[in-house]
C-alpha cells in the first residue's frame, strides 16, 4: 500500500475511534454513581481521609499505581507529573499506591514528581475498589497483587461516589509513549520502561 493510501486507511480508523470515544462518553454521562466509605488513607503529613483529597474540587482523579518495582507504573507517572496542573485546574490528583510514606516520599524527589501522593498502606481501599487481584493476573505474587488504573470520584456534600474508573495496560490510551509508539512501524517486541536511560 502507498503511503497515502495507508494514512488514508488510518485515518478512516482513527475516525471510527473517535465515533466509538463519543459512545463511551454518552454511556459514562449516564452512570449511576457508586458511593463508597470516606477511607482513611496514609498521607505525607499523616492519616488522611478520601474526602480530605478532594481540596476545594468536586471531583478527585486518583491514580491506582503499582509503586517503585513497576517501571511501567513509574513511565505513567512520570507523564502525569508532566501534566499534572492542567489535571489539577479541573480536578484533584492524587496518586495512590501500596509503599510505606517515606518510600513514596524518597521515590518521588528523584523523578521530581510535583503531585500528591497517598500510601493503601493499612486500608482496604485498593482492594475494595477492585485495583487488588490476588491470583487473577499471572505477575499477582511477584507485584503484591496490586493493580494499576484511575477511579474518579465526586464528593456530594458528605457523600462521595466512584462515577467512573479504568484499568491500565500497554498500549492504552493513558500513557502517550505507547501512543507515539503506535507510529512507529515495526514495534520493538523487546522494549519496556527503565528507571532510567544509558
């Protein structure tokens, strides 16, 4: 196929994603809110509450991270660090994940994250929300079980609600490297994130 006839079959691909991003979008303006409990989560200065990291938003965008033994985990952080104030003039961020505060706090200063982050540490929040599967995913023992994704949430007064959430995973659409990737013809099969490159 010529070139132009390849970006054209593309392009007509690409059409048929966004017809499917505007169904989706239809589908979650129609969801029926899940509430779930103020959790008690480990925060940098100490104990803190699910509606705590709301700030003065209605809406919380919290990270499900892995932690510091994922390097595909840390590559997605890395991006939303890069974006990070757009994401918080819409909304709170957070990134949650299973290490201990202080191994959160050392981590994040040597990727220069400027985000908020939250231990599960002592909680059932991950678990609860669905971001931890024991024995459903071949590498489960090897990374504790946990799950990486995104929940968001809405706090109504003193009630808050899970409107929506997703899984990540290679190549989705969270991660603008696999995206570029997709470019890039003859995908190296080999490839995977690093903590850092030679």
């Amino acid at each position: 196929m010529s070139y132009a006839e390849t970006m054209a079959a593309l392009n007509a691909k690409r059409q048929e994603i966004t017809a499917l991003q505007n169904e989706m979008r239809a589908l979650q303006a129609q969801v029926e809110p899940h509430e779930v409990a103020d959790y008690v989560l480990a925060g940098w200065d100490g104990p803190v509450r699910l509606s705590e990291l709301f700030g003065d938003k209605r809406d919380l965008i919290l990270i499900h991270n892995m932690g510091t033994g994922c390097t595909s985990c840390t590559m997605w952080a890395d991006g939303f660090n890069g974006v990070y104030q757009h994401l918080a003039a819409r909304a709170a961020f957070v990134v949650a994940s299973p290490n201990p505060v202080e191994v959160q706090k050392k981590f994040a200063r040597s990727r220069g994250w400027r985000f908020p982050m939250v231990s599960y540490e002592g909680s059932n929040f991950a678990e609860d929300l669905g971001y931890r599967h024991r024995g459903d995913y071949p590498a489960d023992e090897a990374m504790g079980g946990w799950n990486p994704g995104v929940s968001i949430f809405r706090r109504d007064g003193n009630r808050i609600a899970r409107v929506s959430d997703a899984e990540f995973g290679e190549f989705d659409g969270f991660c603008v490297v696999y995206s570029l990737f997709d470019l890039v013809p003859g995908a190296d099969v080999n490839w995977s994130p690093s903590y850092s490159y030679a």
